[in-house]
C-alpha cells in the first residue's frame, strides 16, 4: 500500500461518498471502504484494471478523467480523490475544475520535482531522475507535467481554488505546509498532498 493512503484517508470523514479518479487495482478503495466505511466508486483508464477491481467487488467504471468526469453531476461526491496523475494530464486545469465540479472537496497528490534528489540528479548528473516517487525513465514517464509543490500552490491561486490542508510527505513522515516553511517542504518533501476545495 502507498504510504499517502493512511494520509488521504485521514483527510476523508467517515462514511463520506468519495471517487477515486485512476483508481489502478483499487487498493485505495478497499482501504478507505474498510477504514472509513466509505461509499466509494472508481473511474479507471485501464481495462484490465477496471476488470481486476470488479473482480473484488468495486464498483469501477472504465473512462479517462480528461474527458470522461463531465457524465457526473455536480457535487455527486463528498471527496474527489486523484493520488499522483495530474502531472500526466493534457490539460491539468481542465481536470482540476471537474474535480472540484464533481465533488465538494478534491484530494490531489503529487510527486514533487522539487525534491533535492531530484535537483542534484539534474545538476550533477544532467540527466532526468529516478526516485521511489519518480520511478521511470525519462522516455516512458507518463509525466507531460512537471509540477513542484510550491507550483502547486501557485497554480491554486491562478485557478482561484482554496488550499483547505497542504500536507508533505518526507521520509515517510507528515508535516504541514505553509507559507513559512514552503521553501523548505518544496526542497525536502517527496510527495505533496493538498486538500482542496472552490
């Protein structure tokens, strides 16, 4: 299980109805079904993923979160989760603004490039790198967007969304962000994960 599934899930309340957006096998399902007694559905590019988490008894649906979120009606969910894949979309303004049309708050993580691993990667090596949060080569990352989690914030006050919790993963520990100690999350934490709300 990934380490941010203990962290969204603290972030979610009991008995909320939450969409997973590119729920993969559905573990984080499970997860938040079991701990939270969640009503949880899922939407999943994938197939075969959409098959493996209806074969658990999920209730998943196969679609692209670029296109495919505008069948939901606004507010359908309590939480909007979407765990480290807006760097692979297109048009990641587009999806944030259906994830905050379909649920009443969204939960983003993201893979912060602002990392120092992946800082002195580039300038030491000059080449793109590979972390536990990063882990594929620079020709077969499905990452179109690199995004830092000082960028993130930035990017919250162009699309006027409000940050409810900004939280950063550092060697698997939790710690808040905020306005004082942003450079120092941006240059330490791996991963950013931010409540967010319109």
């Amino acid at each position: 299980m990934k380490p941010e599934f203990k962290i969204i899930s603290d972030l979610i309340e009991k008995n909320a109805s939450v969409l997973d957006v590119g729920c993969d096998d559905g573990i984080l399902m499970e997860f938040l079904k079991e701990n939270k007694e969640a009503d949880i559905r899922g939407i999943e590019i994938s197939k075969n993923k959409v098959q493996l988490c209806i074969s658990k008894g999920l209730t998943v649906i196969e679609g692209n979160a670029e296109y495919d979120l505008k069948q939901f009606p606004e507010n359908s969910f309590d939480y909007v989760v979407l765990g480290q894949t807006l760097q692979a979309f297109i048009n990641p303004e587009k999806v944030i603004t259906e994830l905050l049309r379909v649920g009443k708050k969204a939960i983003v993580t993201i893979p912060n490039f602002g990392h120092w691993k992946v800082r002195l990667n580039l300038l030491i090596k000059g080449t793109m790198p590979i972390t536990s949060s990063l882990p594929n080569e620079w020709y077969n990352t499905p990452n179109i967007h690199m995004c830092t989690i000082k960028d993130f914030v930035e990017f919250s006050k162009i699309m006027n969304f409000k940050i409810f919790q900004s939280l950063a993963l550092m060697n698997k520990k939790v710690t808040n962000i905020n306005k004082s100690n942003l450079f120092i999350k941006n240059l330490f934490g791996e991963l950013g994960i931010f409540l967010i709300e319109k």
